[in-house]
C-alpha cells in the first residue's frame, strides 16, 4: 500500500487541486450552472441519480466487453493472417489503413441503418474503432522476432506454423497487450459514440438526453462515470499483463529485449 501511495500521490494531488480550483473558479467567476457544474453539484447528482447512472453504466459496459472481447479475437485473427501471409499483408494493410481514418462519427449512423437500434451497431461501431491498435502492435510484435532464433529454427527444420505459434505469437505478447491498452480506451470511445447516434440507454445516451434539458450536473455526473469506466478498464488490461508477466516470467525479458 505504500508503495502505491508513493507511487500515486503525484495524479492525486494533482486531481485535488484541479477539483478544488474548479469548484472555486465556479463561484468566484460567478458562472451558471446550465454553464458549468461544480464538482460539489455533479457529485451530488451522482449520488441522487446513482440508480439511474447505475443501470446507464452497466449498460455501456456491457457493450464496451462485448465490442472488445470481439476486436481482440479480430485484431489477433488480422494480424497472424498478416504476418503468415506477405502477399496478404501487400494487399490488405493499405485498405486497413484506409478504412481506419474513415471518421467513425460517420459510420455510426450508416451502422444503425444496417443492424437497427439494439445492441449489434454498437458492438460492430466498437470493433471497427478498436481492432486496429491490436492489429498494428501485435503485426510489429510478430515481425520483431530475433533473426538468427528464426534462422536456427528454420535450420532444425521447424515449418512455418511452429514457428508463428511457437516463437512469434509468445514474442508479441507485450506488444499486444500495449495494443490491448489503447485498444480498450478506443472501445470506451466507441460505446459512447454509438449512444450518441442512437440508443435509448447507456451512459452516452444519458449524457445527450441531459444536454438537451439543459441538466448540466447530470450531464457532468455522467460524462465523469464514462471517464472512471475507462480508467477501470484500462488498469484492468494493465493487471492482465502484470498477472501474466508473472506467471510467464519470459515475457517480461522479451519485451526489455
């Protein structure tokens, strides 16, 4: 425990005074609340709409596991088929790229359209925000196999296959579980940007239905609940590989080769 404190007190100071320099600036500058909340009025709005918030976010979450449990399977399945393939790697990543600087923001109604109001547009929404980040570290993972391990393999008659499965797959486990990291913070993203083309629950969903009766702390209440979700999940993923260095001890000296 005293290691964390030393470790965290820095963000907590930090996230102190910000809390406490927002809610005197509120006052002192005289602001509205339809303008601004203070963090004493979003916080008790967390607390008199908590059932409301509860259920919203519990909503959201569900989507945000579903969508990412999802791109980790296609960004694992991208990458492999990359990395195994040159001919397909030429053919492909270019297009990757491409569809990945389509503006998301775009696609979310096109989805909804396809796949209706439930749960699928979102989960689909979510998938093609946070697949990439897992396709992209883990290919370079893949690809920064030792040469002279991959030559001796190669000389003891190992296929291809045994040597994806075998050397390169536990070589880009860091590298995938960085990519896993940015990749659950995009999920959050994309969640919240499904809500907002169109939903009728969900914290995204709750945060336009508050701006629209100017409910400003309510809105703050929720915008707060999205950011601590993706907080949770992003130290989530960070345990995952701080459990599996562990129990892998070979995986922490891959990744500090």
């Amino acid at each position: 425990m005293k290691s964390w404190w030393r470790h965290n007190w820095p963000s907590a100071a930090v996230f102190i005074a910000v809390v406490a320099i927002w809610e005197i600036a509120v006052d002192l500058l005289n602001l509205s609340s339809f303008v601004i909340a203070k963090p004493s009025e979003f916080i008790a709005e967390m607390w008199t709409s908590r059932e409301l918030l509860t259920e919203a976010a519990w909503v959201t979450s569900e989507e945000i596991l579903y969508g990412f449990l999802i791109s980790i399977v296609v960004g694992i399945a991208i990458a492999v088929a990359l990395a195994r393939f040159q001919w397909l790697e030429r053919a492909l990543y270019p297009l990757i790229v491409l569809f990945q600087v389509v503006p998301k923001v775009a696609l979310a109604p096109i989805f909804i359209l396809w796949f209706g109001y439930g749960l699928a547009p979102k989960i689909v929404l979510i998938v093609v925000i946070a697949f990439f980040p897992i396709t992209l570290n883990m290919l370079v993972g893949l690809k920064s196999i030792d040469k002279e391990l991959l030559l001796l393999m190669r000389s003891v008659g190992a296929s291809k296959n045994q040597v994806c499965t075998q050397i390169q797959v536990p070589t880009s486990l860091p590298y995938l579980f960085a990519g896993l990291r940015i990749a659950i913070t995009f999920a959050v993203i994309g969640a919240v940007v499904a809500e907002f083309a169109g939903a009728q629950d969900g914290l995204g969903y709750l945060i336009q239905f508050a701006s629209t009766q100017l409910d400003t702390p309510l809105m703050f209440a929720a915008l707060i609940l999205v950011s601590l979700l993706g907080l949770v999940f992003y130290y989530a993923m960070s345990l995952a590989e701080y459990l599996l260095v562990r129990k892998f001890p070979h995986i922490a000296l891959q990744s500090t080769n």
